[in-house]
C-alpha cells in the first residue's frame, strides 16, 4: 500500500472513531485522547489528519449533511409541485436533526462560526443548498407555481433562513417534532413564494 493509501486509510479511521464517540458520548466527552484510542492511532495522529476538535467535528459535521443531502437530490421527484421539491430535502436534514438532538446543537454551534477549512465547507455546502434551490424556484416561477416578482437566488436564500430558522426552533424544543417544523416552513415558504 502506498503512503497516500495509509494516510487516507488513517484518516478515515480517525473519521470513523469521531463519528462514533460523537454519537455514543457526545461532543463534550469526545476528547482526542478517545477518539485516538477508538482509531487505534496517537493523538499526534488526530492533530496531524485533522488540526484539532473543532475542525475533527466540522469534517464530521459537514460529511454527515453531504449524504443526507445526496440522499435529498437522489429522491427527488422532479415531478412534484414545486413546494414539496423545496420541501424534500429539509424534511430530511429534521430527521437527521432530530435523531440525536443534542448532538446535533453541539455540532451545529460548533461548525457554524468556524474559521478556516472546516467553516469554508460549511460555507461552501450552505451555498450549493441555496443554489439548488434557487433551481427548483426557476421551475416553479416558469410553470406558474411560484411568484415570478421574487429573483429565484433571492427566494432561495429567503428559503434558507426559513428552514435554519425553523431548523433552531427544532433544535430548542418550541416545535415539538420534524412535522411541526415541516408545517411552518411549509407556511412560510407559501407565504413568500406562492404563485397568488
């Protein structure tokens, strides 16, 4: 095995053991020190892949939105009402929230306001989320569905921050459960987006 493959294969092993000591322990008693030990490596192993914590549970973070939202685009029906297009992925992103609250508020205020490579992919998924969206608005505003006054990027982003909005409530326990979130933003984005 080459040493790319080794390192790539250690670094997925570190991934691999954060996942699991995030999920089984949560993110304050996931020390390095644990998820070296679950990986089988050194500490100076983690630090060397990953930097620190912060940029560990980032790359965990942001690899666990990327299937959830592969898994959104590959179910999507293209044929379904614009609304429930805009809507598919985040039931999907509520549910992931949802399995492990508390997990999820710490890996979410830990990824957000990072710096650096771990915050540029947030960054950078947050952007693609919105592009796809504004997509999805284009379709609605050329078969009728959606108000054709609003720019697609500015009803995507518009969008956005009703469902992170929503997605917060969630997380705090005022909307009791995924279809109660599902039901206000579907409200909300009715009410900024529907073809009247």
């Amino acid at each position: 095995m080459s040493r790319r493959a080794r390192m790539e294969q250690t670094r997925t092993q570190v991934f691999d053991a954060a996942r699991s000591c995030f999920r089984e322990l949560g993110f304050q008693a996931s020390t390095i020190a644990a998820i070296a030990r679950r990986a089988g490596v050194s500490v100076g192993t983690v630090h060397l892949h990953f930097g620190d914590k912060q940029n560990l549970v980032a790359a965990a973070f942001h690899q666990d939105l990327e299937d959830v939202l592969a898994s959104a685009w590959a179910t999507l029906d293209p044929q379904a009402p614009a609304i429930d297009q805009l809507l598919h992925p985040a039931r999907l992103l509520y549910t992931w929230y949802a399995a492990s609250p508390e997990l999820a508020r710490d890996l979410l205020s830990s990824a957000l306001f990072l710096n650096g490579p771990g915050g540029d992919g947030f960054d950078d998924q947050v952007l693609r989320f919105v592009a796809r969206q504004a997509l999805v608005i284009e379709r609605g505003q050329a078969t009728g569905e959606l108000r054709t006054d609003v720019p697609a990027a500015l009803g995507a982003q518009g969008f956005f921050a009703d469902y992170f909005l929503t997605l917060v409530s969630g997380l705090r326990g005022h909307l009791p459960g995924v279809d109660e979130q599902l039901q206000l933003l579907e409200a909300l984005t009715r009410a900024r987006l529907e073809a009247r």
